[in-house]
C-alpha cells in the first residue's frame, strides 16, 4: 500500500503516516505565502525518505495552488537547497 501526503489544513500540517506513525510538515498560511515552520519524523522511521516525500509533496501542493515559500524549518530550507526545481517557489525579503 503506498502511503499519500496529505493536506491536514484544520491542523496546518502536511501529514504522511507509514507503519502506524505520523509525520507532519507544520506550516502558516497567509494570502499567498505559506511558511513551513517545522518537521517532524519519528524515531522508528528515520533514514527512510520519509521526511523528503513529505516535503516534495507539500512543494508540490504549494506550487500547484501558486504559492510562494518561506523555508524556516532547517530541513524544508535544506531539501530545497538540494532540489533546483523548488528554488522558484522561494519568497525573497525584498
């Protein structure tokens, strides 16, 4: 069964659960801009790619809804770094 990223927006997470546990991608939405603000892997599923699909999808989700990101979480802010393809959706303090 292949686990899906959702949008939990009444708790401002993106949610992926594997093997019985949650992770989430915690963010603040204001007009146009969504800030992800924390992540978070649990223990017993750590160093399987978890985190990265769920971050990939929440990118996904902002761009499709033509949002602008600001990467406050260090792991969001990495992953983007790593991934050219997400650098556009980056907000710029002007």
């Amino acid at each position: 069964m292949e686990n899906v990223v959702t949008d939990n927006r009444a708790e401002n997470e993106f949610e992926l659960e594997v093997d019985g546990h949650r992770a989430i991608a915690a963010y603040q939405l204001e007009g146009d801009t969504i800030t992800f603000t924390h992540t978070l892997v649990p223990k017993k599923l750590e160093g399987r790619g978890v985190a990265s699909k769920l971050i990939r999808a929440a990118l996904d989700s902002a761009r499709d809804r033509g949002l602008k990101v600001i990467p406050i979480c260090p792991f969001v802010k990495a992953f983007i770094e790593r991934h050219p393809e997400y650098q556009a959706l980056v907000e710029h303090a002007a």
